[in-house]
C-alpha cells in the first residue's frame, strides 16, 4: 500500500476512533503526607473545600477552576488512567472500570505527596 493512501485511511479512521469521553468528579475526601506529619480530611469537607475535576479523554484533565487540560489519557485494565509528569513532580488520576469512583495523587518530589478520592459522572 502506498503511503499517501495508508495517510488518507488513518486520517479518515482516526476521528472515529477518537470519541472522547468526558467526566465531571468531586473528591469527598484527602490526604496530605509530608516530612512534618499528615493533614487529613473525611466525609462531606466543608463544601469550600471541595475540588471538581473535569476530565476528557482526548485532552487530559483540569481542576473546574482552571481553564486549560494537562496530562494525557488512556485505558488501562478498564480504568481511565491520566498521567501528567511537570519537572518537579507528577500526577496520577484514575477513574474505576465502573466510573463512579476515583483517585488522584500528586507526587512533588522531595517534599509531600496529596491524594483525593471521590466520585464522578459520565457527562
């Protein structure tokens, strides 16, 4: 097969298989490890306190407040796995197989790390 052609047929197949799935979560509780001790938070945090995440498969995840994605998605063993490394650290969200759960850890490297857990919808 000529290359144009195997061009054209990846072009013309790769926006279907593309579809993104798009998620909205909020976590419902967190932990905080550092050097000094830990700080944690369980069951209804007070609703200030409560972070949304918005996740989308072709473009990554955010925090709600934040305008722009980072990271990249993908699906691994039936969870959707997104994955931002920065140069000082890195972040893990994962959503369970059957998408009403989730976990997000920050690593920053040498000084703490932060887990959320929650729940989210398929929007």
């Amino acid at each position: 097969m000529k290359p144009t052609k195997l061009v054209c047929i990846l072009i013309f197949i790769s926006p279907l298989q593309l579809k993104a799935e798009v998620f909205s979560c909020e976590d419902s509780g967190s932990t905080e490890l550092d050097m000094f001790g830990s700080n944690t938070s369980h069951n209804a945090p007070s609703k200030k306190n409560i972070n949304s995440w918005i996740i989308d498969t072709n473009k990554g995840w955010r925090r709600s407040d934040i305008e722009t994605f980072s990271g990249s998605c993908t699906v691994e063993n039936g969870y959707t796995v997104c994955k931002t490394d920065t140069p000082y650290g890195e972040a893990i969200f994962s959503i369970h197989p059957d998408d009403s759960n989730f976990i997000l850890v920050y690593l920053d490297y040498g000084i703490d790390v932060l887990a959320f857990v929650g729940s989210c919808k398929k929007t």
